[in-house]
C-alpha cells in the first residue's frame, strides 16, 4: 500500500507542477502581411522551456483535421509544414470541441492561409 501511496504523491506532484507551470499553453499568430507564422509553447522548465516555430505561409501544405469518435473522442486540429512534418495546433487531451466547432476552426483557418483540409 505504501508504494501505491508514494506513486499517487509523485504522480499528483507531477500534475500539479504541469498545472502552475501553465505547460502547453501559448499562442499561434499568423501575420499575413509579412507572410510568416510564429507558434509559441511553454514547455518544463530548463534550457528549452521556451518552444518558438517560426516559419513562412507559403510552406504551408495544408490544414489537418484527425477525428476519432468512440469511448475517449480526440478531434485535433493540425498544419502541415513542408520539410517540419505536421505541427498540432489544438491541445490532445482538449474535449471540449464538438465536430462541428472543429470544422469550422479548420475551414477559417485553411481560408485564411489558402490552403486545403484535410481529414483522417
């Protein structure tokens, strides 16, 4: 019982630090004039705590939609990047949008950056 007791204090000191650390928040901007993209996350404190993308719109491929219904529905919002691979946009663990909500999501932003959706 007692290495349960000890797992469950470092798992909860684990979240907790995750928690006030804000990890995993930030921004995306995407500044049509000077036709670049930053996307900025917090990460675990230390040397990378800070992760800044930063790369042009035009190698933007196009915008992804990953939709898995069932007992734990994940609908994530991705951009594909030319030479980068495919960059999330949208937390994992978020369940708050609903089908619709993502899909219109994806359609302003792939009608911003002019480039085609995606679904898998």
């Amino acid at each position: 019982m007692s290495f349960y007791g000890i797992a469950g204090l470092f798992i909860s000191s684990y979240l907790w630090c995750t928690i006030l650390w804000n990890v995993g928040s930030g921004y995306d901007r995407f500044d049509r004039k000077e036709g670049i993209v930053r996307i900025f996350r917090w990460g675990f404190p230390g040397i990378k705590r800070r992760v800044f993308l930063q790369f042009l719109m035009r190698d933007i491929q196009s915008i992804r939609i990953q939709v898995k219904e069932g007992l734990y529905p994940r609908r994530i919002l991705y951009m594909e990047i030319r030479g980068q691979g495919v960059i999330p946009l949208t937390r994992t663990d978020e369940k708050f949008f609903t089908p619709r909500e993502i899909k219109q999501k994806a359609a302003e932003l792939a009608y911003f950056l002019r480039v085609p959706i995606e679904v898998f």
